[in-house]
C-alpha cells in the first residue's frame, strides 16, 4: 500500500474497493494534482472524504484508465509559417 501509518490503517479498514487519490493517480499514470482535477471536472467521481483526502471507488478509476484519451497537448495553428 502506498499509504503508510495511520492513515493506511483506516484507509484498509474502509471497504476494500475505496481507494486514494495518490493510488488513483499511480493506477492512472498521472499526479495526484490531476486526480484531483478530474474529479473538479466531474471526470471521476468522488466517494466521500477521509480527513482531507478523497477515497475514489477503484473499479471506476480503472473503468476511467480504460477509456480511449483525445488527442494531446495545444491545437495545432491553422496558419502555415513559411
């Protein structure tokens, strides 16, 4: 478990499929900054709050990891530089 401490104890106490953002974000391959983000977005849906933490359900992050992503980064300039 990435949780360490008391934190891990009530984190695996809760039911089992309920995780971290910082679990989601490693499951995902991103930070836990754009976990947090998504779920700002409604993106991800949040469970409920532990401490100051959200707990994600881990079937609906992976489900999420899943979909087929857009394109990246800025659209491109429609004007050509010679």
């Amino acid at each position: 478990m990435l949780l360490s401490g008391r934190l891990a104890v009530i984190v695996s106490r809760v039911a089992g499929k309920e995780i971290s953002t910082r679990q989601a974000a490693k499951i995902l391959g991103v930070t836990d900054a754009r976990v947090r983000q998504l779920i700002k977005e409604k993106k991800l849906g949040k469970k409920r709050m532990l401490g100051r933490d959200w707990l994600l359900d881990e079937d609906e992050v992976r489900a999420f990891g899943k979909q087929p992503r857009g394109k990246r980064g800025a659209p491109r300039s429609r004007v050509r530089l010679k």
